[in-house]
C-alpha cells in the first residue's frame, strides 16, 4: 500500500509541475508602430512583458504565433541582453531595440535552443516575432520603434 501511495505521490507532483509550467497566460496586447526606413509604419499587436515574472517565460510552450504579433520585452535599464530558446517550439526572430527606438539587432531564434541570442550592444527593449516577419514586412537593423506605449 505504501508502494502505491509512494507512485500516486510521484505521478501527482509531476503532473502538477507539468501542468503548472505549461500553461502560459497572454499578457495585455498593445499596438506597436515600427517605422522602416522608407517611412512606412508597419503595425504589430504585441504582449508587453514587463517584469521578471512577465519576462521570463516569454513564448514558452506556444506553438503558434501568427504574424503580425508578437511580444515586447521592456528591462528596466540598458544592458547587453541574452534570450534563448528553451521550452519554445515555434520559430522567432528578435530585435534588440535601444532606449530611443532603434533597432540595433535582428537575430533568428531556433526553436527549444539552449544557445543564447546576444545583442551586439546594450539595448532596453527586445521584440520577439514569427521568425522571418521582420523581412517579409522590410523592418531592417536601423528603423525605429515608436516609443509611445
């Protein structure tokens, strides 16, 4: 009977730890405005993530993210930022944004990759999207985004 109880106790806790890391809320949607460099504004419906509890689960366990969303990671000070991969299978592209706007990096992200994406300086904001966005709507490292969230 101990034996038994011993597994249900197992199987309880990882089903519990497995439901409880899975699930990934939405977080509040904004429109972003990205300009590129002809002037055209390109919109992107964005989850703001904010802090740390916000920050660091990210896209984690979704498996789809349409284009034209995405999410924006806000720090709370300019730094030199690494993102990976983990517990994420949908394949996204990141640009490093500076304090005032622009874009300093675009980088491809693989899916479930421990390696981490560093920015090539410091930046203050980092917008995730499907990967491959960032071209098929002409947003290049140095158009900006518009900083009025």
């Amino acid at each position: 009977m101990r034996k038994i109880f011993f597994l249900f106790t197992i199987f309880s806790l990882i089903f519990i730890s497995t439901a409880c890391t899975s699930s990934n809320k939405r977080l509040p949607v904004k429109k972003l405005v990205l300009v590129n460099s002809e002037g055209k504004e390109i919109v992107v419906k964005a989850e703001i993530a904010s802090t740390f509890d916000e920050r660091k689960n990210g896209f984690m366990f979704r498996q789809e993210i349409p284009d034209g969303t995405g999410m924006l990671f806000i720090f709370e000070e300019e730094q030199i930022l690494d993102f990976w991969m983990k517990n994420t299978p949908h394949p996204l592209s990141i640009a490093y944004i500076d304090k005032n706007g622009k874009i300093r990096d675009i980088l491809d992200m693989t899916p479930y990759s421990l390696a981490n994406i560093t920015s090539s300086t410091e930046v203050l904001y980092a917008l995730e999207v499907p990967q491959g966005w960032y071209g098929k709507v002409n947003v290049k490292v140095g158009d900006k985004l518009k900083l009025n969230f």
